[in-house]
C-alpha cells in the first residue's frame, strides 16, 4: 500500500477550441474512493476516459501499477492490452446502462461474460457465480435468464454493477452511476454501491454532478472546472471548509437535507 | 506527561467567495498543549471559535497556518500538513470524535455504525459486534433499537450510538463536541464514566461541554478561546 | 450457323476452369495465405459468376482457381451427388475444364461442398471446398464488422462462449445444430459454414485441405492439414455430434449422418444417408 494503483500527470486535451484538460494530475491509491465533481463540460467524464484508457490525451501519462507489481504506460499500452485490463483488473459502470450491458443477452450471461472472457469455461460454475453476484447487488436471482430489457434503470444499475464486479476488480471507474434515476432509487443504489466497495476494499474513481453522492461514498473528492482541478482533498474538508470560490458555489447550491 | 497533542500558531480564517470576497479570521496564534490522560475543556463566548478549533483538530477544516501536533504510529505527525490519505489513517487509528449529531447512513444498524470503527481497525467481525452491543446496552440503547438503522431514533438515541462509536475503538486522542447535549441524567453519568476510563487508559481528550456539571467532574483544565476582531 | 456444344462437354470459348489466370492467380494467393494462417478470414475479389450468390459462387471460384486438368471433381450438395445444384455445378466445371468428375468420395481430389462432409474418411492430398453463405462466426453477436475483426485480431471471444451459454440457459443444451463455431489451431474462431455439428469432428487433424469459400461476403479461408479444429463448448457441458438415432432404411447404417424423408401422403416418414455416395457404398452398388 505504499505505491498509487494509478499515477497521472500533465494532462492535456483539446476538442478543437475546447481545452477538455488543461494540465491535470491526479493518483488513486489502493482501496481509496475518489470523486470527481464539477458542472457538465468541466471535462470530469473526459479526465475518467483518458484515465480509463478510452480515449488518449494530447499529452500527459497515465501510469497503473497491475497485479503483479508491474508498472504499465496507459496511453502506450496496445489496445488488446487495455482491453485485458478492463476486463480483469478494471471495471466500468457506465450512467447509462446501454452502454455497459448487452441489452438482447440474459442477466446472466452479461454477468458470465467477464468470467468467460477470463477464460471461465464451465457453464455451472459462471451460472451460479452470476446467481450469488445477482444476490449481492439485491436484485432477485431467479430473474437470472431475463434480459436487462425487462429491468428498471435501477435493476440495470444494479446488473452492470454485478457485472463489472464479479471479476474482482482492483478499479472501478464509474460515470455519473447513478445520473438519470429516480431520488429513491439512487439513493438505494449509492447505499450498495458504499457497501460493497468497503467489504472488498476497492479503489473507485466515479465522476458524478451529485455532491450528496460524493459526501457518501467518497474519500477525498476532486473538483473540476474549465479542464483544470481546482480543489481536491479531503471529502469532508472540501465540502465542509471549500476553499475555491467555484466549489463554494458548487456546496452552496445544494439543497440541505 | 507526555504531549499526544500539540497545536501551535495555529491560524483559521474564511473568504466567503459568493459573499463578494468577505474574510474573516476565527483563530490566530492559537496554542494548546493536550497530555495523555488528560482532558481539556473548551471555553469562551459563543462563536468565538471553539467549534472551529475542533473542526481543524479533527482535521475536518485545514489550516491556514501553524501546525497540529499528534502522536501517531510511534511519531508526531503534523495533522495541518497531513493529506488526505494520511488524515484518514489517523482518523482511523489515533484520532476519534464524537460529534454532536449523527451522521445517518441509510440501511446500516446502530450496531453496525458502531462496529464499523472497530472494523476498519482490522478487529474481528464477531468480536465487533459484541464490543458494540456492550456499548450501546451500556448507553441504554434498548436491545431492540441495535438491529435497526438510526435515521428514525430519537436526537437523544442518535447521541447514544454517536458516543457509542466514538468510544468503542480505544483512541489515543479522543474529540467530543458536546457529548452530553441531548442526554437525560442517567445517561449523562455513563458517558462521565466512560470519558474517566478513558483519561485512565491513557487518553487526551479535547472537549467542548456546555453543561458546566458535566465539565467539572471530566476536566482537568479548561483553555479559553477568545473572539478576534472581525477583519474586514 | 454454329452448334451449341452438349453442356456436359467441353467447350473451348472458356479459358479453362472459367476465371481467367490473373483472377486465379489472386485467389490461389488469398488460398495460401489463408492456409498460412489458419481460420483466419482472408478477402479477395470475387468475382460475378454465372449463377446468383447463394448457390455457390464462392466455393466455384475457389475450386476453379485449384483445378488442373489432371483432378477429379465431386460435388455435393447436403451430402447428395445428384441435386440440382451439385449436378449443375459439376457440369459447369465438366464444360469449361474438361475434368473428370466423379461421385465417388475414394476417387475424387477435389470435393466441392455445400453443408456435408463424406462420410468415408478423407485422404491426404485430397481438398474440401466449402461454399460459405456467412463466413464471420460471430455475424449475429456483434453486428459491427470493424469490431469483429478487431475481436478476431485480440482473440478475444467471449461472445462466441456467451452465446453457447444463453443457448444451454434456454434450451438447455448448446442449440446450434449446423454451422457451430470452432477454434482452429487455437487462434482463429471459424465458421464451418453451415454443416452440421455431426460433421465438425471430421474437420479435426483432417489429412485433406479445407478450404472455405464465400462469394458474396468476398472472403476465403482455411484448415490445413492435421490442424486441430475444436468446437466450442464447455467443460460440464461438453460439445456432443448428434445424429437421429435410427437405421438408415437403404443401406442399415447406424453410424451416418441421416436425412429424414416423408415417405407417403399418410406422413410416414423414413431416414436415409444424407451421403449418398457411402450409402451406395454401403450397399454394393
């Protein structure tokens, strides 16, 4: 525990005019839940693709520290070399589940599928897997052969969850986890999502617009705006003692429970 | 005695952005000094900065300057120069705080909102719980309160199984922001009794007790803070 | 005024075997290097031929661009010699190159093929030319070419596992009953082109060239010789040929491949070879 999983530095990016990241550095330590805040277009979901290895930067590293201790360069990794950790080491819950599920392909076999890309070929042993990862994330296992079509937003939350967690991850990389569901339903699912990543002690980087959310799951929070961090820290000190005028704005404009 | 904490030249003040850039100054020059087995009473007028100073020891405020002393793993560690990794690590081995509401998680039983400290210190789930029931019985929690969430108890509940999880883990440095608010009587003598053993066991205590009973039967001196002039 | 020469004879307007040299010379290259990487899908320039996509084109440009004069042609079409389409096709090649054709499976050194594999066992320096409607083995999953090849170039394929596991979830057993995907030398995913799974076995180690032909998806690919060529399935659930447990009502066969035929008006039914060659064979005939 004495290395970050992920290391970044001097992150760049340009969308024609645009400066989606203007000089960003940030690390991720084992077992250590960061969330990134800020306004749409303040280039946080942009900062979770380049560190996720989606999409590259103009400039900057993204280091990961895998396994077996061996440092590997995000951006020059071959793509077979990102997709292999993404779906081994990393996870990626995406906002909306069409883009992390097969929607024609049962609960199930979405699940089975991590465990069969690594290499998981005994079909007993992926289903019950599948069945006790649907049990952890509270959604009934005996919907094990329905499609996520026939699921609520929440439910596919849940399934994507499942999904990316059944292969025991060291990273998870959310995208606004909970963005486009019901008040009950995300607060239900950001309770699950707070307990499951204390019992397996996983590292998390999610980005998300609901400061609520942040307060609830995060260790420290970072807060983006125009492509640059302009505060991070503690989660609680930087929304209870926020130093920048941009996130006092941001803490202000919540609603008190 | 030896010094588990010590602040010095600590400073604290706020520039309130969205109020047109208004600052003000809570603390300048501030300096304490807490023994282990000691408790130290928090004084002074009404917004004068005593809640703040134990925002900034809890590490919940930074500083603007000066330094917070603390005796962790076997060294000091500056607490106002700490980031945000090694601010959770002394939270979690050194550092407790009783606060004087009770920030409710959804779903998670008093039983579990106590355990989770002890949890977190690598104690044994079975062992956990038992320390957390003990505790809670302790504190009068009827039996039946321990499996439920406590967003639904009472204010003087919810203080209960705050205390309880501030006192389960046996921190070396120990905060309470009023830990006897919203207690009956009986109650109050409990928590007395369980701020004495841990002063026995060796703990610094930092307190603020409105309740002036409760203050002179726990402390052994009381340090003032008093209110800066507004800085414009 | 000129005769039209008998279709089953040789007629000299045709260069031989039809294509010219240069289209042979570019498919005998996309033969090789698929043979060189085996299962993998090579594209090449098909060409129009002159019968519509589906009734072969594929495996006809494929076995024009490898036959010499000295070969003896097969066709079959669901294990048959004499359907219409394998009959055409072999009268086609009979006409345009002059080769000996024959329905014997011993005999012949290439076999052209839609949806069987002999019965008897294949020899060394003979080749098996499939006509393949749909080559890419993971068309249904993944619908987006670019990414498929990409898949194929990660070996990445999971989702070839993942629909075996949602037939077994459905049906209970793996429901791909023709063209089930293989893995060839432990790399490529294949298509065996719509066999049935009776069939995929005898692909395994083979001694002959198998060489896979699709016209209108323009791409050509190959076992070689004793390459393994497994099914894909699971360990608890292990990929299992079947055939329909009767007798085969001409020639007794218990081990063939069989066609079920309506027999009468009154749905009586009876099973038969689908080779027809072994089951002459086995006959006497």
């Amino acid at each position: 525990m004495t290395a970050p999983l992920l290391e970044s530095s001097g992150l760049h990016l340009r969308f024609g005019a645009v400066r989606a990241l203007d000089g960003v550095a940030i690390d991720i330590w084992p077992g250590e839940v960061v969330a990134i805040v800020g306004e749409s277009g303040s280039g946080k979901s942009t900062l979770l693709r380049v560190l996720a290895g989606q999409i590259d930067a103009d400039a900057g590293s993204v280091l990961y520290r895998d396994t077996d201790g061996v440092t590997q360069d995000i951006p020059a990794l071959s793509e077979a070399g990102r997709r292999s950790l993404m779906r081994s080491e990393w996870g990626f819950v995406h906002q909306n589940a069409r883009d992390g599920l097969r929607m024609g392909i049962s609960a199930g076999g979405n699940i089975g599928e991590r465990l069969m890309s690594a290499g998981g070929r005994h079909y007993g042993r992926i289903r019950a897997e599948a069945a006790d990862w649907m049990a952890r994330v509270e959604m009934d296992p005996d919907r094990i052969d329905e499609t996520p079509r026939n699921f609520s937003g929440g439910m596919q939350q849940r399934l994507q969850i499942a999904r990316c967690l059944v292969t025991q991850p060291r990273l998870v990389f959310m995208d606004e986890p909970t963005g486009g569901l019901d008040v009950s339903v995300q607060a239900k699912l950001l309770d699950l999502i707070r307990g499951l990543v204390a019992k397996l002690g996983l590292a998390v980087l999610f980005v998300t617009h609901d400061i609520a959310a942040a307060r609830l799951l995060a260790h420290r929070i970072v807060v983006m705006r125009h492509g640059r961090i302009v505060e991070e820290g503690l989660a609680d000190r930087v929304l209870d003692d926020p130093q920048h005028e941009y996130t006092q704005l941001l803490v202000a404009s919540v609603l008190a429970a | 005695m030896s010094a588990v904490l010590k602040v010095e030249e600590l400073a604290k003040g706020f520039t309130l952005h969205l109020q047109g850039g208004l600052g003000f100054q809570v603390l300048r020059d501030e300096q304490l000094v807490v023994n282990a087995g000691e408790c130290v009473a928090l004084t002074g007028p009404s917004g004068a900065g005593k809640s703040t100073l134990m925002r900034c020891l809890q590490g919940n405020y930074g500083a603007d300057s000066g330094r917070i002393m603390l005796a962790h793993r076997g060294g000091m560690v500056d607490l106002a120069a700490a980031d945000a990794r090694l601010v959770r690590e002394i939270r979690r081995e050194t550092l407790g705080y009783v606060s004087q509401f009770l920030r409710v998680i959804p779903r998670v039983s008093a039983r579990d909102v106590v355990a989770e400290p002890l949890l977190a210190r690598g104690m044994a789930p079975d062992e956990a719980e038992a320390r957390a029931t003990a505790l809670l019985t302790r504190l009068n929690l009827p039996p039946r309160l321990h499996g439920l969430p406590p967003a639904t108890f009472s204010g003087g509940e919810q203080q209960r199984v705050n205390l309880a999880r501030g006192f389960a883990p046996d921190y070396p440095i120990l905060l309470l922001d009023e830990p006897t608010a919203s207690l009956d009587a009986a109650n109050r003598d409990v928590v007395i009794g369980l701020i004495h053993e841990a002063k026995s066991r060796g703990a610094a205590l930092v307190g603020i007790f409105h309740d002036i009973e409760v203050r002179d039967r726990v402390a052994d001196r009381t340090h003032e803070i008093l209110a800066l002039e507004e800085a414009a | 005024m000129n005769a039209i020469p008998p279709l089953n004879r040789p007629d000299a307007a045709y260069n031989f075997a039809y294509l010219d040299e240069a289209t042979k010379r570019m498919i005998r290259r996309a033969i090789l290097k698929a043979l060189a990487i085996p299962g993998h899908q090579i594209p090449f320039g098909a060409r129009e031929m002159p019968l519509p996509y589906g009734w072969g084109t594929g495996g006809i440009q494929v076995t024009a661009a490898i036959l010499g004069p000295r070969d003896v042609l097969k066709v079959i079409d669901q294990g048959a010699d004499d359907t219409t389409n394998a009959v055409s096709i072999r009268r086609f090649f009979a006409r345009v190159a002059d080769v000996q054709t024959t329905t014997r499976t011993a005999d012949a050194s290439i076999i052209q093929t839609r949806h069987r594999i002999p019965e008897r066992a294949l020899t060394e320096g003979q080749v098996m030319v499939f006509q393949v409607p749909m080559p890419e083995p993971l068309f249904k999953l993944e619908p987006r070419l670019a990414e498929t090849r990409r898949l194929h170039a990660l070996g990445d394929y999971s989702l070839a596992q993942v629909k075996l596991y949602e037939d077994i979830a459905k049906q209970g057993e793996s429901g791909s009953s023709y063209a089930h995907p293989v893995m060839v030398g432990g790399r490529y995913l294949m298509s065996p082109s719509p066999i049935p799974g009776f069939d995929n076995p005898k692909l395994h180690n083979s001694p002959a060239i198998m060489l896979f032909g699709a016209g209108r998806e323009k791409k050509i690919y190959a076992v070689p010789p004793y390459t393994t060529v497994e099914s894909l399935d699971f360990d608890d659930h292990p990929f299992k040929p079947v055939r329909a447990p009767q007798r085969c009502t001409a020639c007794g066969s218990t081990t063939s491949y069989l066609d079920e035929i309506i027999a009468d008006d009154q749905g009586g039914r009876m099973f038969v070879c689908s080779d027809t060659d072994h089951c002459a064979e086995n006959q006497g005939i």
